[in-house]
C-alpha cells in the first residue's frame, strides 16, 4: 500500500513537471482551480489531463511555498471561487523551472537523436 | 488556545471543502453546456473528480501541520488507554515520581550548594584568595590571616577591588536577660560594594566605617532582609535605631535586599558588622578580576607579590606589639603555601569542602534509584505491550507503519514520564527541605537557598526525556516489529522459548539484592541512633535544664564568686517545681573540655595524653543525685566543703581504673602539674597546685564531662565548686557558670529565669534541656538514620513495584496455559503456586545475594555504629523478613488475578 502510487496522473509526468505547468498557466493570468485544468487540458490538445487528486495537493504546497497566492473572490456566475495568482518569486522559479525543462528535453533529444542509432 | 487551534482548522477545512463544491459545481456545468443530461454529468464529474475526501485530507497535509494534529492524537490516546488502565499507569507513574523526585530533591541541594552562584553582581568575575596547604594544591584553605589582607588591600593593583569577610558566629543582641542569638558575619568596608549588593533601606558599608571605634557614624550595623521582618516587623524606621551587639549599642544603617545571604553559602546572616580585626583573625578574601583579566594571571601577580606580602605581614605583626620570639616561631610556617585566585562564583565556603562529597555521592546513589526506577517502568511497560499485541497487529494489517506504532508507544511513555516528574517535582521541593532541616544543628545551622533555579528545571526536564527514552525505546521498537499476520494466528501465544533467567529476572535479582543492602544499613543506623537516643545516662534528658549564666557585666569580683554562685542557686531552689538546683561549671555529657595533668600521690603521672584526660569539673553538693552518678565508696561534696576546709575532690570509676588501678581512691591525694594544657574559660594554673584529697567514688554516668555517648565515659575529677578560690587553689573561679536543675514544666522553667533576673538582672543567661547537649552529640548518627531509612524505603517500594510487574508480565504471557489448567480442575491454590513459584525463586536469590553483599559491606561501617556488631543476625534476619513480606505482597496482587481468569474465554479465543 505504497503512498505514492496515490497520484498517478491519466499520463504520466516527470516528477516536478505538474508545478511546472500550473505555474506557466497562472503566468497568464490568476485562475481557480478548475480553470488551470480546463487550461492544461486544452493548450495540451486533451493530452494531459490533471486529475484533482493532484491539482489540489499541488495548488496548497505551492501556496505553502509563498510560490502563488490565493484568495477568495466572485466568479461571472456569482460563485465563490479562490483565485491563485502567481507571486514575484513564483515568476522567478518558473524562469528557473523553465530552462531546466528545456535543459532536460535537449539532453534527452540528444540521446534519442537517429544518427545515434545504429542500424543492425 | 485549542479553541483557536480548532477555530483555524476548521476555518480552513471549510475553505477547501467550498473550494473543491466549486470546482466539482463548475465541471458539472460544462458537460451539461456540452450536452449531457444532468444526471450523467453529475455522475461523470464525480467520477473523474476522484476521492473527495482523499483529495481533501491530502491538500491539508501539505499545510505541515499534519505532524502536530498526529501528535495531539497520539496523546489523547494514549491518555485514554491510560485511564483504562489505572493499576498499571498508577504504579508506573508512583514509580517514576519517586526516582525523578529524590534525585531531583538531592540535585537541588547540590544545585544551591555548588553550582548556584552567589546573588551578587557579575559572580563569574569573583575570585576567592586562597593558600594551598601542606597537603598539596588540592587542600586549600578559605581563609587566610587578616593581616595578609590587609597587604592585599593595600596593592590594587592585583585586582580590580578586593574585600574580606569573617563569620562570626552568633552576637547576642539581648541588652539585658536571656540572650538573644543573631548569626553575623563581619566584612570589609568596600564588601558590599565589591559584590554589588545593595541596600533596599538606607545604606550599605563603606570604607569608613571600617575603623576600630567605628567611622563618623560610630559602630554601624546592616541587618538582612529576614531579620528585619522578624526582629523589627519590617518597621520602616528601622534606619537609625540602635541594636544592642555583645552589649555595644550599634547604628542600624541599612537592610539588604532579600535575595542576598551572606558571603558563604550554607550560612545565612542577620546582621553584618564592620571587620574591625585584631590580626589574629582570618578572613576570606573575595576578590574581582579587572575585565580581561583571568584567573591564572591573577594567581601568578599574587605569587609574584608573596614574598613582599609576607614580609610586609611579619613587619606589621612586630609593629603591632606581637612578642619577636612568636613571630620568628610563625615565620617558619607563615604564607608558605603559594597563594591562588581561584574562581568564586559560588562563594568560598567550608561547608562546601565538607559537604561537597557526600552530596555528589548521594547525587550519584539518587540516580542509580532512578536508574532502577526506569528498569521497573520498562518491566511494566513491556507488561502492558505483551497484553497488547494482538491490538498492534491488528493496526499493523490496517495500514499502520511501524514508526507510528513506535511512535505511540513513546508518547505514552513520555506522557507517564511527564506525568510522573510533575509529581515528583513536588515530592522534590519538601524532601529537599526536610534534609536541610535534619543535616542543620543549633551549632552549625545550615541554611541553604531553595528557591527555583532553571538549573533544577532543566535537570527535571532531561530526567522526564531521559528516563522516557530509556524504558520507553525497547518497547517501542518491540512494538515495531510485530507482525500484521500474528493477528490471525491463534491465540498470540507468543513466543515459544520462555526463558527462566531473562533479563526480567536478573532485573528483578539485583533490585532485591540492592534492597536488602540497604534495608540492612537503614537497621543498623536506625538501631544505632535508637540506642544512643534512650541511653539511659542517669538522668532524665528532657527534664534536666542547664541554665548557663555570665557574670561579666555584673562585674562579680573573682574572689566573691562562689558566693555570688549561690545566691542564684538558691535563688532557682526555691522556684516551686524546679529541684535539685545545683551549680557547676561544665556541662556534663557535651563537648565542654577542661582537663589537667595528674599526679596521685607522689608517683609521676603518666604521659599527658589531652584525648585520655582526666577531664575536670567543678561542682556543687548534690551533683551527683541530680545527674545520676550515686556515690559508692566515701562521700559526695557537702557542706563541710568550702573556704578553709581541707581541699576535696571526687573522682569516677573510670579515673580510679586509669589512674589508680585498682586501690580504693579514696583517701589518695592528688595534684595538678603546671605542664599539662589548662583549657577553661579563666582558669589558670601557674604551678603545680596543693593537694586535693579523694573523699568519694562516683558512679560512671552521663554526668562524666566531655562525654560523647558512644565512646567510653571518660576519667573524671570533681572539685567543690565553694572551694575555688585563687588564694587557696590556684585555680581562678571563671565568669561564666551554670546551675543545672531538674524542672516539671516549661513555666518552671520561665519562673527559674525571672527569679535569676531578680537576683542580679545583669546577668547573661540561656536556659537549654540536657537533651539538646547530648543531641549535639548525635548529629551524624541521626542523619544518617534519616538518610539510610529514606534510601531504604524507596528501595524497597521500587523493588516491590518491579517485582509486580515482572508478575503481572508473566501472568499475562501465559494466561492460555493458566486457562487450560484452570479449565481441567486446578485450584485456586494451585495456580497461585504455579505463578509465585518463580518469582519466589528469583526473590530468594536476590536475598541471598544481597545478603552476601551486607555481610561483606558491613565491616565498612563498623565504626559508625554502637552498641551493635556490623554482622548483627537480628537485623539481617528482619532485613530478610522484610523483603520477603514485600515480595509475597507485591506479588500476591496479579497471582490472585490470575486464579480469576476465565477458562472458558480463554479456550474461546483460541
């Protein structure tokens, strides 16, 4: 009864990712948190669909962090919604996030580049 | 504050239930905008949503405080498992209380005696001037001459500022009458100022006060805190008004504020008078070191500066007026040893050398007790865990990881532990009174700050931590490591090797065999104690007073003194009540000295031996009935005994045994030779005296002088108190005297003292029971009667409470077995065999093993005891019987639970 099996995503993310995401949707501009998935969910074209067992536990800790910030405000629906922001220190980590992302896929890119393959 | 605390997390849950409604409330919108009927858009929404209640508990532990809500739980429970469990918790936490209380108790007196520094300004910069001994830098004195610190004072270069201080005992502050004792100390001029302690009324010293004569104030006096309250009633115009000191009137400057005790700890002081020395004095020097500058340095400047001082001390003796063949006599020994500035945070004190030892060695037998304590605590706890393992294993199959089943084991045991160093903190605070109380005497009161120091607040926390940690750790990893399967094996039968000698068992021989050691010390001391206390003596102890009277400023001419001694005699005879009055100068069976050498007949005494006597008294006639020596050859003293009749003296068996051997003393003529050491207030013998001779045999009893109760009673010689006069015998009635009188009550005992004021009111007086000389005697023995018998009965509870629980353990382990005899026909008497027959095996070893132990332990203390042989059966036998009595009990309680167990839920569970 392994704990982290708990939040599996529909497809899986490299850990670290899914904040990674919600930081660059809040980048542009404050959310609640159903709509950071329905963004995802479309810039993704479908592919990535965060399911609210780990949107949530995310959308805290970042809280937590003092990366984004929160507060309660009305929806056009006259809903009660809470509404993350991203911080100034959240710009500067997804700046960092950012180019270690594209550090990442470039290193793997070169890896699977097919010229390294050798062809029986 | 939990109302807050729950006021905030549910606030919280709120907000992260409203959130999550939200977002669910907003998925179902958009699939029903995008088609589907209601119904299915609920369904769908949920579905992908996931586990509400998941999400939720899982978004709140990412607020961190998920550690302390797991806690808080942790301690409900285990306060509740506790509640169910009264015997268990109960024992535990009596056992805990008293291992953490008598070693908390024993750490705040070294607390206040060596680690506590003075309440003064700056203590860590204090340095007491101090010169090693003969013996080595490990034995120094506290004091030095006064003259050396007067050389001292006169260098500041040495240190920043340098002050001294002298006890001086008791003054009497009585202007007329009984006396009325003061403890005092005498200081320098700058003493308060060096230490920064200031006045809260008036003034401190200074400088000039500190002349012979007094300053421009004339002879002032600063008085404590304490004795302003109590003398004064803390009248607030107690500044100015005059304290009568040894009948010098003194002006009452200042009080000092209430923290501040004196300059030595172990003593407290009412009064303070200015060091106005003769340069036979010693004082301790309290010095300050200038900033920067450390004690070695300071001790190298001082020797540096020795021999100059020395020098400087000789020249200012021979100044003084001091005969030159006595100062070179000093020079020889004079501030030989190298002079150090040791570090004086703590004062500088000789009850701290004297008692620092035996503090730390009874610091050091507090924690084995404590150690004990916690072995018995485990036994328990590891009772309890057995009974409650199927309830582990059961939370193991349910998910629970081993660090939170450990985790819970250890908070209950921090809880106990707690629980338990609450109350023996309390315990503490008393306990540690009462040993003040009973190591203090009239002569050397001991006075110690108890107040509440972190430091004591700080041990008490690391012994709560520590003694949790350690019974606590091997039954929470126990707990760790049970099995989630074992919940489905039958029965939890455990496991199958039993082992006869475990370490339960050992755990359970040494606390007998420790018990039984101390059990048969507290005997000995006890019995000791008791002996000397109701040694018959010859007369009754309570009803016996000694009424010590001075005639020094009644200035009674020597010759007319025995006169003047009864008229007050006679005086007290007539008092209705009071009988038996008669006079003498040293009180029998205390630690008065006044010996002689002597010669019997003609022959040469033998080598004068100050410890063998013999030890002389003057008395008056019908001595020897009030103080129970009946005469049995020859007479007493009677009134044929005065000035012009032939001088007369009464001896004792003892002396007719040393000095006479074996002929009838009486007839014999003694005489006193002039090189033996005279030591009485005023006597003087310039030469051999005139003949005295033997007219009586008293009886050996407590009327014996220098008489301490456990050593034999010593030779001695009586003389006719009516017959000391200087023309006649050389030796020189004293000033003081005492008449000693047998009285029926207190008032008596009032009357006697106004009758004597009537007679002559300048007298100083102070009246005391026989019983308060002799107790002075037997300070060491009660102590430790007292200490034995604490020590021993914490043993013994520990031992009890651990033989309990190993008991109660064993009963639980195996109630399937005791079940099935129970079921196939054994009696209660059975079964009760069967479950004490191991522990009665144990408690036997433990016996014998400490009984080996006593036998061999006790030729160590055979010199402190009387009337008894260290190897005494009757005390062994009782400290076995004793042991014995507590085992059964102890072990009586859970064998009899065991005879009560039911078959038939035995064979259910199964």
């Amino acid at each position: 009864m392994a704990k982290k099996d708990r939040y599996q995503n529909r497809v899986e993310l490299l850990q670290g990712t899914l904040d990674l995401l919600i930081l660059q949707t809040l980048q542009w501009g404050p959310r609640h948190g159903y709509g950071i998935t329905q963004a995802i969910k479309t810039r993704s074209a479908d592919a990535l669909q965060v399911d609210t067992g780990s949107l949530y536990p995310a959308l805290h800790r970042l809280e937590r962090a003092g990366v984004i910030a929160a507060e309660w405000s009305t929806s056009a629906n006259n809903q009660q919604v809470r509404v993350y922001r991203l911080t100034p220190a959240g710009k500067r980590q997804l700046l960092a996030e950012r180019s270690r992302w594209e550090q990442l896929s470039a290193a793997i890119a070169g890896v699977l580049a097919p010229d390294a393959i050798e062809e029986g | 504050m939990k109302i807050l605390w729950r006021h905030f997390t549910r606030r919280r849950d709120r907000e992260l239930d409203d959130e999550l409604q939200a977002h669910l409330r907003m998925a179902i919108a958009d699939r029903i905008d995008r088609g589907e009927t209601p119904e299915e858009a609920a369904a769908a929404a949920r579905r992908e949503f996931g586990n509400v209640g998941l999400v939720r508990e899982v978004a709140r532990d990412m607020w961190g405080w998920g550690w302390l809500e797991r806690l808080v739980r942790d301690v409900q429970y285990a306060f509740r498992s506790l509640r169910h469990n009264r015997v268990y918790a109960c024992a535990a936490i009596a056992t805990l209380a008293l291992g953490i209380g008598a070693t908390t108790a024993i750490f705040t007196l070294v607390n206040s005696f060596l680690l506590r520094p003075l309440p003064v300004r700056d203590p860590a910069r204090l340095v007491g001037v101090r010169e090693e001994g003969r013996a080595g830098p490990s034995v120094m004195a506290s004091w030095v001459p006064a003259i050396v610190w007067e050389q001292i004072r006169d260098r500041p270069q040495l240190f920043e500022s340098a002050c001294a201080s002298s006890p001086v005992g008791r003054l009497n502050t009585a202007d007329r009458g009984e006396a009325d004792w003061a403890e005092s100390f005498s200081a320098s001029g700058n003493f308060f100022d060096n230490l920064g302690v200031s006045a809260i009324l008036g003034r401190t010293f200074s400088t000039a006060d500190d002349k012979r004569g007094g300053g421009p104030d004339g002879p002032v006096a600063v008085i404590s805190h304490a004795y302003w309250q109590r003398r004064f009633g803390g009248a607030a115009d107690v500044i100015g008004r005059s304290l009568s000191i040894n009948r010098v009137a003194y002006t009452i400057v200042g009080v000092t504020a209430p923290n501040f005790f004196g300059p030595t700890v172990g003593r407290s002081f009412d009064v303070a008078v200015p060091l106005l020395g003769s340069s036979r004095a010693t004082v301790s020097i309290l010095a300050r070191l200038r900033p920067g500058q450390t004690a070695a340095s300071a001790t190298a400047a001082l020797r540096a500066a020795q021999p100059q001082i020395r020098e400087a001390a000789l020249a200012a003796m021979r100044a003084e007026g001091a005969p030159a063949r006595v100062v070179a006599e000093m020079s020889k020994t004079f501030l030989r040893g190298p002079l150090s500035a040791t570090p004086a945070a703590v004062g500088v004190s000789d009850q701290q050398d004297s008692f620092e030892r035996p503090l730390v060695a009874m610091l050091m037998l507090a924690l084995l007790v404590l150690l004990i304590a916690c072995a018995n605590v485990a036994n328990l706890v590891l009772g309890r865990a057995a009974a409650r393992r199927h309830e582990m294993s059961v939370r193991r199959a349910l998910g629970a990881s081993r660090l939170r089943l450990a985790r819970q084991v250890l908070v209950e045991s921090l809880l106990l532990s707690s629980v338990g160093a609450a109350l023996g903190f309390l315990f503490a605070r008393s306990f540690s009174r009462i040993l003040v109380r009973q190591a203090s005497t009239e002569v050397n009161p001991l006075f110690l700050d108890l107040s509440l120091d972190w430091r004591v607040l700080a041990f008490t926390a690391a012994a709560t931590v520590g003694t949790a940690l350690l019974f606590g750790l091997v039954p929470a990893l126990r707990a760790a490591r049970v099995q989630p399967a074992d919940a489905l094996k039958e029965g939890g039968r455990g496991h199958a090797c039993e082992r006869r000698w475990g370490l339960n068992q050992l755990l359970v021989v040494g606390q007998v065999g420790f018990s039984v050691v101390l059990v048969v010390a507290a005997g000995l001391f006890v019995r000791t104690f008791a002996r000397l206390a109701t040694m018959d003596v010859g007369f009754d102890r309570e009803r016996t007073v000694i009424v010590s009277l001075n005639t020094q400023d009644a200035r009674v001419p020597a010759a007319s003194r025995p006169a003047f001694y009864e008229r007050i005699r006679q005086a007290v005879a007539a008092v209705p009540g009071a009988d038996g009055a008669v006079t003498l100068l040293s009180v029998p069976a205390s630690q008065d000295h006044w010996i002689a050498n002597v010669r019997v007949g003609g022959q040469t005494p033998p080598a004068f031996d100050p410890k063998l006597g013999p030890f002389l008294n003057a008395v008056g006639p019908g001595y020897f009935s009030t103080f129970g020596a009946p005469i049995l050859a020859g007479r007493g003293f009677d009134q044929r005994d005065g000035r012009g009749s032939p001088l007369v003296a009464v001896v004792n068996e003892t002396f007719a045994r040393v000095f006479i051997r074996g002929r009838n003393p009486v007839g014999e003529s003694l005489t006193f030779a002039a090189d033996g050491e005279e030591r009485a207030a005023g006597a003087v013998a310039p030469s051999d005296s005139p003949p005295f001779q033997v007219v009586g045999l008293a009886k050996d009893s407590g009327s014996a002088t220098n008489y301490a109760l456990r050593d034999g009673i010593p030779p001695t010689v009586y003389f006719c108190i009516a017959q000391m006069d200087p023309a006649i015998t050389n030796f020189t009635p004293p000033p003081a005297f005492r008449i000693g009188v047998r009285v029926t009550s207190a008032s008596t005992l009032r009357e006697v003292a106004a009758a004597v004021t009537r007679v002559e009111p300048q007298l100083r007086m102070i009246a005391r029971p026989m019983s308060g000389y002799i107790d002075r005697n037997l300070v060491s023995e009660r102590l430790a009667a007292v200490l034995s018998t604490l020590f021993g009965s914490l043993a013994l509870v520990l031992a009890g409470v651990g033989i309990f629980g190993v008991t109660a353990y064993a009963v639980a382990r195996r109630r399937p077995e005791i079940g099935i005899r129970i079921a196939l026909g054994a009696s209660p008497a059975t079964v009760l065999r069967t479950v004490l027959q191991g522990i009665v095996i144990v408690v036997a070893v433990g016996i014998a093993i400490g009984g080996v132990v006593s036998w061999w332990l006790s030729r160590l203390v055979a010199a402190l005891l009387f009337g008894l042989e260290p190897r005494d059966p009757a005390t062994f036998a009782g400290a076995a019987i004793v042991l014995t009595a507590v085992a059964l009990a102890a072990g009586w309680l859970p064998a009899r639970r065991a005879t009560r167990i039911d078959p038939v839920s035995v064979l259910r569970s199964k």
